[in-house]
C-alpha cells in the first residue's frame, strides 16, 4: 500500500526537478532596456562581443556541462542553429563552466555542437544576467539588442521556434 504512493510521489519530485532546471533558486533577468555587452571567448579561441552583433536577434543560452537537461537540449540547438544561423539569427552558448575549457570542448564533441561555446570563465556575464544556480536559461535579444523574453529550465524545439519568431 505504501509503495505506489512512494513511487508517485517520488515521480512527482522527478518532474519537478526537470521542470525547474538544473540545480537552482535564481530567475533570470527581466527583459529591459540595457542587455549587459560582453566579451567572451568562445572554446575554439574566437572573440565574440554581444554589441558586434545588434541589428540581428540573438539567442544567449547559458549551461552547464554537468546538467542533463542541457545536454538534452543541445541537439535542438543544433537543429536550430542549423536551421536560422544564415543571417538571420546569432545562436550562441555561454558555458556557466567555463573555467574548465576542456570540459566544454568534450561538451561540444560528445555533443557535435555546430554552435559556438563561449567560456565564461569569471562567471561575470552569467551574474550580469542573472544566471548564478539555474540552467539553462535562454535569453532573446532582439534586433535593437534590447532582451525581449527569457526562459528557465527546458525548452522544446517548438517552443523555441516560437521565441525565435517572435524576434525575427
């Protein structure tokens, strides 16, 4: 008797885990009129600096090597990366990890990343925006680079479809 209701209740405790995210209590920031510009490295030694690329919305996932929803949700990125990466969106990652370089480049060949991994390594561009214990979160900045929507925890391509839609 006591059992399936154990097994229930663990189940719940599951799904509201991978509801949440990866680990966490922090809520990205709000959409707002100054998106905080950055340089960062990305894991293959370019430079990318977010103001460079105003006039072209951009999606900033920030994640965690360690996290598995991350990890789930790569080869979604991939598929979108693929699919609005010609000028008409800039899809980047923002290792929340990235002091460890080599764990981010294991991330991206175990995972084929086809988009760029930039390396936070001080955690300064993550705390500008908020993301200090939860990923993934995903910000989308629009073409006047002003962040018009965030999202925390796990996204479906669709859904992320839609956000992409709605800044192009």
């Amino acid at each position: 008797m006591m059992a399936p209701l154990l097994c229930r209740a663990a189940l719940a405790l599951s799904i509201l885990v991978v509801l949440a995210g990866c680990s966490g209590k922090s809520q990205p920031t709000e959409p707002q009129n100054q998106t905080p510009d950055f340089i960062l490295e990305d894991h293959l030694g370019n430079v990318f600096q977010l103001s460079e690329h105003q006039g072209t919305p951009v999606m900033l996932h920030f994640f965690a090597t360690w996290c598995e929803i991350c990890q789930s949700e790569t080869p979604i990125l991939n598929e979108l990366y693929a699919e609005y990466s010609r000028n008409q969106l800039i899809l980047v990652g923002v290792a929340v990890d990235g002091a460890h370089k080599d764990a981010v480049e294991a991330f991206a060949e175990t995972y084929q990343v086809q988009y760029p991994l930039l390396l936070d390594a001080t955690g300064q561009v993550s705390r500008a925006y908020g993301v200090t214990q939860t990923v993934p979160v995903t910000y989308f900045i629009g073409k006047d680079g002003v962040i018009i929507g965030a999202a925390s925890g796990y996204r479906s391509k669709e859904e992320f479809q839609r956000a992409i839609q709605q800044m192009l």
